[in-house]
C-alpha cells in the first residue's frame, strides 16, 4: 500500500490507460463471438474456377523418355558390375582411395607404445586388408601421426590435412 501512495499520478496514470488498451486489444483480437450467425465468412464455390490441364510438349516427352531408356541401360550394366563387387565396409573413412575403418588400438604395457589394427579397403577393387599400424605407417599417400586412445590421426602431404578416424565399434 506504500508503493501505491508513494507513486506519481502520473505513472497511475499510465499504468490504468495501458490495461485498458489490452483489454481492448484483447476482445478485438482473440475474444471470438460464441454465435455462428455474427461471424463473417465468405463462400467458396470450387465450380465458378476452371483452368485447364497442362500439357507437356511433345519434343520435351520425346527428350525424356530418350533419357529414360538411355539411363535404363547403363543402370543395367552397372547393376551387374556392381553385383559382383564387395560392399564397401561400414563405418569408415575414406582416406584418399582407400576406405579404412580403426577396429581396435593397443598399447604395449611396457613402453607405453601405441599399435592400432585397421581395416583398408580400396574403394574400386573392394580388396580389404586387416594391418597393424603404428606412427610413421604409410597408407596412400597417408602417413600416421598420431594414435590416441580412441583414435587414429592419418596427415596427408599437406601438414594441415588431418583424417581423424574413430575407433568403430560394431
């Protein structure tokens, strides 16, 4: 009650013109009559509004189905080339044309040496490979930097292209 006596006519003032400029707002805005037949609402009539079908041009049909029957055709051929292939394995990186996924990292107790077991699969031949690594190790162009504890990092001959690939646990 000491607030409301030590503020300004004023601000009381202000304060009483806002909350009726809300509540104004608020029945024109959101309050909705609760009678059907004072709203206003217009008809659609689906019937007044016709347009007609659209058509493709015949030189544009003849382009695709072209294309169509051009596609069908070496989608066959690689289809039965492709079935003859390896899958590419799952969860790996592909590091320059080699797929390699980390499958497990070892460290050696006594020397507190690092020694990593991927999997390198060449993405066009699908040959897969299971290696140990350690740094240094040269993979396409590809050398080891580093092997963390959940990872290995492969840095390319730029320095500062760096492939960090996980250890993939499936």
């Amino acid at each position: 009650m000491k607030i409301w006596q030590q503020t300004p006519l004023s601000v009381k003032v202000i304060g009483a013109i806002a909350v009726l400029l809300c509540l104004f707002d608020f029945s024109n805005r959101v309050w909705v009559a609760t009678e059907v037949n004072q709203r206003a609402t217009t008809s659609f009539d689906p019937s007044a509004y016709s347009i007609a079908a659209p058509q493709v041009a015949q030189d544009i049909q003849d382009y695709i189905q072209q294309l169509a029957s051009a596609s069908a055709s070496e989608t066959d051929a690689e289809d039965t080339e492709n079935a003859n292939r390896a899958p590419l394995i799952e969860g790996g990186v592909n590091v320059g044309e080699m797929r390699v996924r980390v499958r497990a990292i070892y460290t050696a107790p006594g020397t507190e040496r690092r020694t990593a077991l991927i999997e390198a699969q060449h993405i066009e031949q699908r040959s897969l490979e299971l290696t140990e690594v350690n740094e240094g190790f040269e993979l396409n162009n590809y050398k080891v930097s580093a092997i963390t504890v959940d990872s290995v990092i492969f840095t390319g001959a730029d320095p500062n292209e760096r492939i960090a690939i996980p250890v993939f646990d499936y």
